[in-house]
C-alpha cells in the first residue's frame, strides 16, 4: 500500500517540477523577445524622430 502511494506522490512531484520548468523557460523566451522587440522599437523610433 504505502509504496504505491510514495511512487504515486514522486511522480506527480515530477510533473509538477517539469510544468514549473517548462513556465519558466516560455516566460523567460517570452520576456527576451519582448526586450528584443521593444529594443528594435525604440531604435527604429529613434532613427525616424531624429532628423
């Protein structure tokens, strides 16, 4: 019984960490290219509002 319910916990545990993981790596992605395309922005507004 009690070994069923451990092995049942850990591979739950597991999924979890991997879910975490996964989140962080996209949200992580997903904030440089944010960065990456707020930069290009800035730039390109620059360059056309300086004559």
């Amino acid at each position: 019984g009690e070994g069923r319910l451990t092995e049942v916990v850990d591979a739950m545990l597991v999924e979890v960490l991997v879910v975490v993981a996964v989140t962080v790596v996209a949200v992580s992605v997903a904030a440089m290219s944010l960065a990456a395309a707020i930069g290009v922005v800035v730039v390109v507004a620059g360059a056309v509002i300086t004559p």
